[in-house]
C-alpha cells in the first residue's frame, strides 16, 4: 500500500499556472470630419509638392544633355509672328569674346555664386529697384517659365535656380542663355543674332560685334547692334573693359573651362 501511495504521490501532474489576463485593446479614437479633412489636406499638398519638385528636377536634368528645342517665349513670339529665327550652336563654336562679354554686362559674379546674387538683391532692394537676375535665373525664367511680373513666377524662379546650379555646370548654363536669349524681334539666340545684324556666324564675331550684342540684351526691340545709338557704343565701350576684367581676376573661368 505504501508503494502504491508513492507510485500515485509520483503521478500527479503539477499545478497549471493560470493563464495571464489579457489586456483590453485600446479603443481606436475615431477622427472628426475636419481632422480627416485636414490629414488629407496635407498629405494632398506633400505629394503635390513632391510631384512638382520632381518634374521639375526630371526637366532639368533632361536638359542638362539634350538642348532645349523651343521656349514658352518663343512659342508665343513664333505664334504672333509666325515664324522667329533660331539656330542652336555650342559654346565652342562661339567666339569666347561673346561669353565674357554676355556675362561682364549682365553678371559679373556669375562664377562666384549658386545662382542667387545674395548681395546684388539686396543692394537693389535697398535702391527701392527690381532687377539683379542674374544669369542662371533669366535661363530658368526662358527655358521653363513665364515672362511678366509676378510674385508666384518669381518664387518659382528663386527656387529653381539653384536646382538648375545644381544639375548643370556653369558652362551649359552660359550656352544655353546664349542660344535662348532675345536679339531682337523674333531673332533668338547669338547665331541668329550674329547673321541678322552682321552677316557672320557666332563664331566669327570680333570683340566689339559680341560686346553690342551684349549691350542691346536688356532691351533687345528697342536698341540695335548693327546701328548702335550713342548709348549702345559706351555701353558695348563698358562691356569689352568688364569682359577683360574677370578674363584678368579668374571670373571666366567657370565657363571657359
């Protein structure tokens, strides 16, 4: 008996623990209508933003290795006009006097920024003037938008200048300018230019043919280079000294190499 009593003492199963208490699930909160309407607005404008920001940044660097074969500008001038004169050229095939010159009348600094004269805004800002684009934002404002005065083109402008900086180099910057810039009416580019005003190619053009082309740049339908009032000729003057200039102190070198 006693070794029965052991034997069934031995058999006995020990004791389950209990089973731990589940915790309650945490009640969802439910969203109000004007909180889903808010999340949705933001998360609408973030990858509307991020859409955006994208092809600008596609367009970019499409254009950082296939020329830009037309403008919105020159679009609508080509639709008023009819027809406008353009012809593409590279840089190389551009006398190197005409890239010093572009850049000695409209932006001096063009080497030493990232595509916004922080220094020139704000000396025209305090002269109570507009101006100050500098070479990369009259390309960004040719090539991808609008002209006109506005406060929305010029925020898009100022942010896709230095995406622009930021993809090309300062010598594709440079020729492309120099290919979508107004000479005159309906004249676009400095190959064009240089055979409606002088009869030669871009690459033939001597110093002072390339600082009048310069010269007549900020107001192209209302000055001439082939018959240069006073104004133009000590402008042109002013241009050819600038250009020597930053050929002299290194500021061409960002685009001449």
């Amino acid at each position: 008996m006693g070794a029965m009593a052991e034997t069934s003492t031995a058999k006995k199963k020990p004791a389950k623990k209990p089973a731990p208490k589940k915790k309650p699930a945490k009640k969802t909160k439910k969203l109000g209508p004007i909180e889903r309407f808010r999340r949705l607005t933001r998360r609408v404008i973030f990858w509307g933003l991020f859409a955006v920001f994208s092809f600008a940044l596609l367009w970019t660097l499409l254009y950082a290795v296939i020329n830009p074969p037309t403008t919105p500008y020159i679009r609508s001038e080509a639709h008023r006009l009819v027809s406008v004169e353009q012809e593409w050229v590279d840089l190389e095939d551009v006398a190197p006097i005409m890239a010093r010159a572009v850049v000695a009348a409209e932006d001096a600094n063009f080497c030493l920024h990232w595509g916004l004269d922080v220094n020139a805004i704000q000396s025209a800002v305090e002269r109570g003037r507009g101006g100050a684009s500098t070479i990369s934002q009259q390309v960004v404002k040719n090539v991808f938008l609008w002209h006109g005065r506005s406060w929305l083109r010029k925020a898009i402008e100022a942010v896709w200048t230095p995406l622009t900086e930021a993809v090309w180099s300062k010598r594709r910057i440079v020729e492309i300018y120099l290919n979508v810039a107004e000479f005159d009416e309906g004249v676009f580019g400095v190959q064009a230019a240089a055979r409606h005003y002088f009869g030669v190619d871009a690459s033939n053009l001597s110093n002072t043919q390339a600082a009048r082309l310069a010269a007549i740049l900020p107001s192209p339908k209302n000055r001439s280079a082939s018959n240069p009032s006073s104004f133009t000729r000590s402008r042109a003057a002013s241009i050819l000294s600038g250009a020597a200039t930053i050929a002299a102190d290194g500021r061409a070198e960002c685009f001449e190499n």
